[in-house]
C-alpha cells in the first residue's frame, strides 16, 4: 500500500525551519558586528553651501551635519559627542562610513572635562572614543553700545556665542587683547576698551572667541559717514523755530561714553514743560545743501538694499523717559509733526514689546535705524537709490528731528492691528542727541574655512 504523505503538513515545519536558519546566521552575523573592533580615521563636514562639500575638518559646530569615516560601523547602537547622546539614522549606516548630525542640545564648554570634544561610538560591548573638537554655533554680533566713542572709552558688544574673547581687531587692523571681559555663562556680550588711531574710515570690528571668529556690522567709527556733528562736519539749517547754532549744548555730560563737543538738547527750557497733544515741540534740521549721493555712494553702493544701510546717532537719556514724547527722524522737511507715514522714523524707546518700559542711558549710547524701518521703504523692495531719490526729488531736503509729544497709537509703532493707543501727557523729559550719520549695515564674509 503506498503512503502518501501530505505536504502541506511539512510545509509549517520546512517554513519554521527556515527562519530558524535565517535568525542563526542573523545572530551570527550580528554578534561578529557587535563584537569586531571599530575605529574612526577621518571626519568630513557635510556643506552643501560650500564649494567644498566634503571636506576633512578637525572640529564641528552645533547644528552642522558630520560624516564619520573607519570601520567596524556596523552595528553601532549609539553615539555620544561631548558626552551627549546624539540621534543618528541607521539607514546613513555602512560599516565605513556613516552620518550624524551635531545636535544643537549638545554641551560645549559646559561638557564634562573627560568627554569634551569627543566622538564615542559604541555597539555593545565595543566601543572607540575620538578626539575631535566641538564648537557652538558661530557667533554673531547684533548690536555696538555705541559705534562713535574716543578713544580710551570702554564699549559692550552685544550678540550670540561671545564666549572666551582672546583679541578684538578693529579697522586698521589694531588690535586690542587686553582688558576683554566677557559673559562667561551665556556669551552674550563683551567689553573692550577703544585704542587710539581708528581711521575715519571706520569698518567692522574682527573678534576672535573660543567659538571661532566673527565680524560686526560695517559700522564702527565710520565718521566719513557724517551727515552732522554740530562741531563743523555738516551746516545746521536756521529757520523759522528750528534750533540754531548758539541754542546748541557743549558741557560735557555722560558717564563712559561722554559728549563730543556741540550737541542738540530736544528738551523744554528750564523750568519749563512741554504739554500734552502738540507735535514740533522742538526741531532741528541740517542745512539741506548736502548731497548724500555724492557723501556716501563711495562707500555704499546705490544698490544696498535698504535694510543694509541705516541712519545713526548717539542719544543721551539720563533721565527716565516713559509713557509719553518721541523723536520724529524725518529725511525731508515736509512734515507736520507726528505722522506715522512716509519718509519718517520714529524713535519711542519707553515701548518694548507693546508695553511701557522706562528708558535712560548711563553715557552716549548709539542708535541704529535701518532704512528699511522708515515707513516709505518699510515694504518693498527698495535700495539706497530709491532714498536718494526721495532727498533729490524734495522741494525742502532738510534732514532733521522733530520732538512730537503726541498720542502714540501702538499698532502705527509695530504694524500691527491694535486699539492700544499711549496718551500724551506734559513732560520735563530731557533727551540729547549727537553725530547723525549714514552707515553700511553689510557684515564680511567670513568662514571657518577660507577658500
């Protein structure tokens, strides 16, 4: 009698075979990965933005993404970089080779001393460490106490990852690397003091940090940008209730940076107020005569766009100034007083962030306005050109400062809707200013890795 034998009964047992063979050689497979050695022998940085995309580098910042070449990668279950456990994809996984990115969670000068700039692989019970520095992200500069002060006078440079300032380089190439002190916990600033010899040129400031190098805008000491000092650099226009040249102040007053000369006091009288709801309470316009196209065009091309090229001046509040007053920027003398269009920029310090926050200065401190936040160039895409149009169009070209004490609407100041409006009400405030000028607003390029 003939058996027959019914295979799909075996075919549980041949498929169960099977898999039982697969996970053998599986598990093989994967305790010989986990348990041959590994090494890294290189690491690239991955820069799309580079001309150089892949590049042997010997550090890394955070945020930048990392290839690590070697061997024995297969298998790796994690990867720590100063100690911090780092995400990786095991799709970007070969056993030479593979990819990670440097979290922006990762310690740097904060990392423990035994894993700080390490790279750590580690798959079971194997593991390599590799020197390799990390870095935060680049620093940055946004902003220059006060970008016209002597020499001698100390100056705070605020911005990002200003950690360990060894030596500030200011244009001339002077360097300064002595007397810095620095915000060791958040690098968010630094002093330094004002060497002698910076050229009326001016130029950005070069600062070297623990971070790597950074430049600030090219704003610093630029005095051939002067449209006014009081003192004989530009002509004063004396009109009508415009303040004249022996209405001007000159005691010397400020604590740090401290008065240069002649400067415009935008105040009342002595013993005197300025009342509520009235705009022109004080004004001061320039001569009109000055041409900024042939002033500045040298050194700020006609195609800048607007918000790379800005108005400064110094301001001194010793006093607080809150709740009511504010200065009116105008480019021409075309304006009335308190107007929230056109080519004007006001300047209300008291408000941040839509609400009443008293403002005052120690010493003379710099103010930057870029073109861009004057309401006829506010949206658009408008160059450095279309201001000098604006002037050379103007039947009165007369650039000057109204002080306004009238109503603030809140959503004229941040373009927004908003119903808030800041009522005016009589003032003593007393508000000086000084050396008005155009700057660039251009920073240079700088890398890690020079081409």
């Amino acid at each position: 009698m003939k058996k027959i034998i019914n295979r799909n009964i075996l075919k549980p047992f041949v498929l169960f075979g099977l898999i039982a063979t697969v996970f053998f050689f599986a598990s093989c497979e994967d305790e010989e990965a986990t348990g041959s050695p590994i090494g890294i022998s290189a690491v690239y940085l991955q820069d799309v933005n580079s001309t150089v995309q892949d590049r042997v580098v010997s550090f890394g910042r955070l945020g930048q993404l990392l290839r690590i070449e070697g061997f024995g990668f297969t298998g790796i279950s994690k990867i720590y970089i100063n100690g911090f456990e780092t995400f990786f994809n095991t799709v970007y996984v070969s056993d030479n080779s593979l990819l990670v990115r440097i979290s922006g969670d990762t310690p740097t000068v904060e990392a423990d001393e035994e894993a700080r700039n390490t790279i750590r692989l580690v798959k079971g019970a194997t593991e390599t460490t590799y020197s390799f520095e990390i870095r935060d992200s680049a620093p940055s500069i946004n902003n220059i106490s006060n970008t016209l002060p002597n020499a001698g006078e100390e100056i705070t440079v605020f911005g990002t990852g200003l950690i360990e300032v060894s030596k500030v380089i200011f244009p001339g190439n002077i360097e300064v690397t002595t007397g810095i002190t620095f915000d060791e916990e958040d690098g968010e600033f630094f002093t330094v003091t004002v060497p002698s010899g910076i050229p009326d040129s001016g130029g950005p400031l070069l600062v070297e940090t623990a971070n790597g190098r950074v430049y600030s805008p090219s704003y610093f000491n630029v005095r051939r940008g002067l449209i006014i000092d009081f003192d004989g650099t530009g002509s004063l226009g004396e009109f009508g209730n415009t303040i004249r040249q022996d209405e001007l102040q000159s005691a010397s007053i400020g604590e740090g940076n401290v008065s240069h000369g002649n400067y415009v006091y935008h105040g009342p009288a002595d013993g005197e107020t300025f009342g509520a709801g009235a705009n022109r309470n004080s004004e001061v316009f320039t001569g009109g005569n000055e041409s900024w196209r042939t002033a500045y065009t040298s050194f700020i091309p006609v195609t800048t766009p607007v918000d790379s090229v800005a108005f400064q001046f110094d301001v001194f509040v010793p006093e607080p100034w809150e709740g009511t007053g504010f200065i009116q920027i105008l480019l021409i003398n075309n304006f009335n007083g308190g107007e929230f269009t056109g080519g004007v920029y006001n300047y209300i310090p008291w408000i941040v962030d839509g609400a009443v926050e008293p403002f005052k200065t120690t010493g003379w401190t710099t103010v930057t306005v870029p073109f861009s936040d004057f309401y006829a160039f506010s949206d658009g895409d408008f160059t450095f050109e279309d201001v000098l149009q604006l002037r050379e169009g103007a039947t009165f070209a007369n650039f000057g400062f109204f002080f306004n004490n009238s109503d603030v609407p809140l959503g004229s100041v941040t373009g927004t809707n908003s119903d808030v409006v800041f009522p005016a009400s009589e003032t003593s405030i007393a508000v000086y200013t000084d050396n008005w000028r155009i700057v660039s607003l251009a920073v240079p390029a700088l890398s890690d890795f020079p081409e």
